[in-house]
C-alpha cells in the first residue's frame, strides 16, 4: 500500500474549523494534517478548491445481497458508495436467507470482503425465536427489530415477543419502529384504493408513534441500548425531545427532510418508502430535531427496487428508495443554502455514527484515525443524472434535482476508490470493529 498525499485542500478538523493544508496517509491511516507538509509521496492529489470531510458511515442499507442481487448486490452497491462519498455502511438483515443466524451472518461477511469496495457491517435480524443468536452473533454492529412492515419470520410486532429481545444481552437493538396492528385495521379501511398517496395514510403517524412509545417504554425498563431507525413524524421527534434518555439514539434520512407527500403527485410509487413520508410540517420538526440533537444522524435506508416492481402500481409496489450515491450532496447543498453548516453535515453523517455504534478510528481527519475520507466540491452544482447512477436499481427520487458537495475523490483505508468519475474496482474494504 502505496502513501498518499493530499495537498491545498480546505481540511475539516475535529473541532469543526477548517485548514487550508496538507494531509499525508500512510498504510491506510492519516499520519499528518498541517498547514504544508514538505515530504513527497507515491502517490500525491492537488486538492486546491475542493474540501476534505471524513468518508461517510451509512448505518442503515438494504444491498439485497443474498437472493435478490436482481435489484442491487454487494459489488454495485458499494460502487454507489463509493461514487457518493459513503466509505462503510452497515446492513439489514431482510435478505434472502435472513440473516438471523452466525452461518447467515458469516456468509455475508464472506460476500462482502470479495465484493466490497468500501467498509462494511451487519446486523442481525430479530424473530420470536433466535434469542440466543441474537446475544452470540459476532461480529455485528447490532440486532434490528422490524416491529412492522415486514412479514415473515422478521415480523416481530407483539409486546410478548419484543419484550424477551430487551430483557436479555447487552448489544445494541434498532427498531422499525411501526405499529403493525394499526397498519393491517387501516389497511381494510382503506382497502381499493389504488393512489399510491393513500400509503401514507395507511402507515400514519399514529402507527410509528406506537412503536416508538413501545421501544422506548422497554428501553427504559432494562436500561437496553435502543437506536430509533429512520424517524419520520413529528410526534416521535416530539416524545423524544421531552422523554430521551442518554443510552436512546435516533435517526432520520435525507428523504424525511427534503420530501413529504406532495411527492407522490410528481413521482408517484418512486415516492413510496416504509415509514412513508410524511406533511411538510413533519419534515420543519425533524429539522428543528436533528439542528437541537434530539435526532442523533443520518442514513439513508437505501432500499433499491427495479423500475419495474415499482411500476405495478399500489398496493403491488414494494416500499423503499436508494439512496447512498445522493445523500451526502443533497445534506451539503443544504448547509450552503444556509439550512445547516458544513461541520454539521459531516457530524452527522460520520463521527456521531461511529460513536453511536462504538467503530474505532473512524469518523474524524486526524493522525491515527483511518484513511476513510472524501474529497467535494462545493463550488459548483450538478444535477441528479440516471444515467451516472451506479446503483443497479438506476434511478433515484432526487432525479434532475441539482445539487453541490459531490464527491470528488473517495479514499477507503488510504486508497483511492473514486477518482472524478472513475470506480477503481480493484479496491476492496474491510469488515468493520464495534465496541
């Protein structure tokens, strides 16, 4: 492993202020970062105009690999990371088989160290059954509850089931946090009504509200560590505001910020994800959330689908989005539109993430850390383009949208993974460590 040196870049630095300087990387970790560095390396980049953040932690993604590689696998999910700034990701357990057991969970550990461009991670799925899986698997970032929208072994949507889950182990536990009860009594309700807005009437608030006042209520119980995927309503960012203890972290994704349901008159069932989204009222309060930190970070729940499953039309169209190669530059475009800041973003979208899930070295540009980084630019602004998206799903519902802070270079474990429009497909990244 050759070193690299990254010169005139405008630096972000763990205090949040920035340097115009120098940064060398030696064996895969960030050596030095000061003003001018006179050394020379094997390898050097002019970075001057561009600025340099810590490479993106996406803590929630569906890459569908095993069994459903028709709409996304291992390999060109992590050429879509790689081309939007994301240098690990962790991921969920719906695929096919379920990652419920140590085999399943090894398997895909496996898949991805042949595959992967970037860093990765696992979580193991939860079912009324595999309590002792769930305290034993390693190594994985945590176990993930589907509390509802799911079907299957995955569901686990009663108190009676859930409760055993908090009560034992340690590990970290993240919910999808739906009420799966109220979904199915709406579900009837609103039954032959085929316009796919009436998805988010089905899956209300009220039904993420449960869910959430449940995980909460059984967090505090057993003083079990609970991550909140995906926050959606204003409610539950509300409850969380008044009622958060400090072992609760909470997410929301670029989707439930910058889109609401008027989304479905421009872009139909491409709009439709689980939780769904939501009133442009629900959209200022998980703003006014994540600015005060009562929402911790960012992932995108990047759930790929072909254009053709989601064009059967509701209620045949499955739920989910991708998300991985626009969530970095949509959340930049708007810290320079004034939204937040450019620190912001990068908290996050990196440190907060690996400290939320205990990943080592990671998450900030300074010596010793890992050499996950990425270089933006946010000088110009360029649109969402379907014909440069890497995601095999190819299409996004941020199309046409233009956007600044797209990645310029992405640097895995101190090698350049992306270069201006070039996947180097050589390049492979590493399991991820969790404390």
């Amino acid at each position: 492993m050759s070193d690299l040196l990254i010169r005139n870049a405008r630096i972000l630095l763990p205090n949040e202020n920035f340097l115009t300087g120098d940064v060398l990387i030696q064996e895969g970790k960030i050596v030095r970062v000061e003003p001018e560095i006179s050394t020379s390396a094997a390898k050097e980049i002019d970075a001057t105009g561009l600025t340099l953040l810590p490479g993106v932690i996406d803590p929630q993604v569906h890459f569908r690999e095993p069994g459903l590689e028709y709409k996304e696998d291992l390999f060109t999910a992590s050429c879509a990371c790689a081309r939007g700034g994301v240098t690990s990701f962790l991921e969920m357990p719906n695929t096919r088989p379920l990652t419920i057991t140590q085999e399943a969970l090894d398997d895909k550990l496996a898949l991805a160290a042949s595959k992967c461009l970037v860093n990765y991670g696992f979580f193991i799925g939860a079912t009324p059954e595999n309590l002792d899986a769930l305290r034993e698997a390693n190594p994985t970032c945590g176990i993930k509850i589907f509390m509802g929208s799911s079907h299957g072994a995955l569901l686990v949507s009663r108190e009676a089931e859930i409760e055993p889950i908090f009560a034992k182990g340690t590990r970290l536990i993240a919910v999808h946090a739906e009420d799966q009860a109220r979904i199915n009594e709406r579900r009837k309700q609103f039954q032959g009504i085929t316009e796919p807005a009436i998805h988010s009437q089905i899956q209300d608030n009220q039904a993420a509200l449960n869910a959430t006042i449940l995980a909460l209520k059984l967090s505090k119980k057993y003083q079990r560590r609970l991550h909140i995927l995906h926050l959606s309503t204003g409610e539950e960012a509300e409850l969380l505001r008044q009622d958060k203890p400090s072992w609760v972290t909470a997410e929301v994704t670029p989707q439930h910020l910058l889109l609401n349901s008027s989304a479905y008159e421009k872009i139909g069932t491409l709009a439709q994800m689980n939780p769904p989204l939501r009133a442009p009222k629900d959209n200022e309060v998980l703003w006014q959330a994540l600015l005060d930190g009562v929402i911790d970070f960012i992932a995108t729940d990047h759930a790929p689908h072909t254009l053709e499953e989601k064009g059967k039309g509701y209620p045949q169209s499955p739920s989910g989005m991708p998300g991985v190669e626009t969530s970095l530059a949509l959340m930049l475009t708007q810290a320079e539109q004034g939204r937040c800041s450019v620190a912001q973003v990068s908290h996050w979208m990196s440190a907060a993430v690996a400290k939320a899930y205990g990943i080592p070295n990671k998450g900030l540009i300074a010596p010793n850390y890992d050499a996950d980084i990425v270089l933006v630019d946010l000088e110009n602004y360029r649109p969402v383009l379907r014909e440069e998206l890497q995601t095999k799903c190819g299409w996004s519902p941020f199309e046409g949208r233009e956007l600044t802070g797209w990645a310029q270079y992405t640097i895995v474990g101190g090698q350049v993974v992306y270069d201006r429009g070039k996947l180097d497909t050589t390049v492979r990244g590493t399991a991820l460590s969790f404390s």
